[in-house]
C-alpha cells in the first residue's frame, strides 16, 4: 500500500509538473459565439457558445446551448409500426473540442481545417403532453474549415452529423460559427 | 459615444410614452364593444384529410392525462369546436397507412380574448387552432 501511494505521489508530481510546462506554452484566451447555426433544409439550431482557445496550440473547447428558434413538426418512431408525430421545441447542452490545423490561403483569407467532436445531451418537449423529449446523448464529428479574419474573428464552416432520431429530419447538417476570441 | 446614449435615451423613452398612452389612442367611440365575457371559443382543428375520414380524439388538459372529451371522424381538412374557456385541449390524429400508423398531436390553452376601448374592456371569441396535419 505504501508502495503504491509512493508511486502515485511521484507519477502525480511528474505528470503536475509537465502539465505546469504546457500551461506555460500554451496561450489560453476566453471565446465567445452567439451566432452559430446548424442546419439543413428540414432543421435549424442556433447556438450560444462560451468557452476557451489555445491559440497558440491552435485548439479549442467551449460549452454550447443550442434549440431550434422554432416549435417544428416532427416524427418518431415508437415502434414497428407506429410514428408519432409530435410539435417539438428542443435544447442541446453540448461541449466542443476541436483542433485546428494546416495553413493556407483561400480567397485571400487565412483559413485552417479544423476536426473536433461535439457531445451533449438532447432535451426537449412537446406540445399537447406533458411528457418531455427521452434526453438522447449525441456526439458528433465535426470537420470543416476556419477561415481567420483576424486573431480575434473566424468563421467555422463545417459539418456535423447529427443523430436525434428524428424520422422526417436527416442526421447531416453544416455547422456555421463566427467566433470572437477575447483578449 | 454620447450620441449613442443620447439615441438609446430618446428611443427608451419614446417606448415608455407610446406605452402610457396607448389606451386613450385607441379610443373608439363606435367601435362594437361587447361587455359580457365569453364562457367558451372556438377550438379549430387542422387534418390532412386524403378522403377517408381522419379519427380524432380531443382531450382536456394534456394527452397523457388521458381525459377524453370527445372521439369524432373528420371528413373535411378543419372542423371548429365550441368549448368552454380556460381550458387546455389536446388533440390526436389518427393516419393508417400500409405498414404505419401516424398518430399526429398538437395542444393549446384557450384564453379569454379582450381588448380595451375608451377604458372598457371589451369580450371577443377566443380562438386558437389545433394543427394535426400529417407532415
């Protein structure tokens, strides 16, 4: 026993002390969005995010509320032969993390690629009942591209795939995000 | 940057005036005013109607309380119901197709409808509208 928490206190103390040296590397600025849309032609969800970015490693994650600004008509199976069809308002509480790498120049704009997951839970409820949307643990890959207007502005375009099980609204969505890096 | 407060200033306030004073702009003299309130409103309810008749259920309150008010069969893509005010309503929609069946819900409450005239508060038909159309 005395073995093991020697161990632990010296693995701790290397694993602390090198983490004390990335923070020291890495350049860790607050984030901001509250115009970030995803959407296909059947959906839309806007989302306000508040997180953090490292823009000297070039990553970032941040915490989203997203809904639909709207109540929408949806479909869900219940069974092998029954749909419910339901007017729907819903939220997603997620998290993102993404990295942002390459450089080049597209239309004049330093853009990146950028890869990352969103994860969260879908919640919701109905019209006409009281009983809510089943909360739905989704995560998602997310790829596209960053086009960086400057060091505190870019714009994320990219896409999601997005499994709320829902029968009349496709899972592929774009994801469209103008995020403010803070000084 | 004082211009800007100076137009946030003048708009809040204009917001505040144009609030205060909207009962005696709205003063009518011979505007219809009925001052007997409504005990009930108009219930619209929304099908797909494809010609065959669409089962509905209406229930008071919310769908999962399960209390039926009334079972019907719609042949025509509304119907209006006349029911007492206050209340919740919900309605199901039954579509049968080959393999499914879609069962289409939707809920509102109906609320009493007034307006205010020359400081009468005057009754109209409350109406809402209930959209069971299969997508």
């Amino acid at each position: 026993m005395k073995k093991l928490l020697i161990l632990f206190l010296l693995s701790s103390n290397i694993i602390f002390s090198q983490a004390g040296n990335d923070i020291q590397r890495a350049n860790i600025r607050g984030s901001l969005s509250v115009l970030t849309f995803d959407f296909n032609f059947d959906d839309l969800f806007w989302s306000f995010s508040g997180g953090i970015e490292d823009v000297q490693n070039e990553w970032g994650a941040k915490l989203n509320f997203e809904f639909r600004p709207f109540k929408k008509k949806v479909q869900i199976r219940e069974g092998n032969n029954i749909i419910r069809q339901y007017k729907e308002v819903v939220y997603f509480i997620s998290m993102d993390v993404d990295k942002r790498f390459l450089h080049f120049n597209l239309w004049g704009t330093d853009t990146q690629f950028f890869a990352g997951t969103r994860t969260g839970f879908l919640l919701g409820n109905y019209k006409g009942t009281n009983a809510n949307r089943k909360p739905k643990f989704i995560t998602t890959p997310m790829v596209g591209l960053c086009f960086n207007f400057s060091d505190e502005v870019n714009l994320k375009v990219g896409y999601i795939h997005f499994s709320d099980g829902l029968v009349n609204v496709p899972d592929s969505r774009v994801t469209l995000g103008l995020n403010f890096i803070l000084k | 940057m004082k211009s800007i407060k100076s137009i946030v200033f003048i708009v809040i306030v204009g917001f505040a005036f144009s609030h205060c004073t909207r009962q005696n702009d709205d003063c009518d003299p011979d505007q219809f005013c009925d001052t007997l309130p409504y005990d009930s409103g108009d219930v619209t309810i929304k099908v797909t109607y494809n010609g065959n008749g669409i089962p509905i259920i209406v229930y008071k309150g919310y769908a999962d309380q399960n209390e039926v008010l009334f079972y019907d069969t719609l042949w025509s893509e509304e119907s209006t119901y006349y029911l007492p005010l206050g209340n919740r309503y919900a309605v199901e929609a039954f579509y049968y197709e080959a393999n499914s069946t879609i069962i289409a819900l939707d809920g509102n409450k109906l609320k009493e409808s007034s307006f205010w005239n020359c400081d009468e508060k005057c009754y109209e038909l409350a109406e809402i509208e209930l959209d069971v159309k299969k997508l």
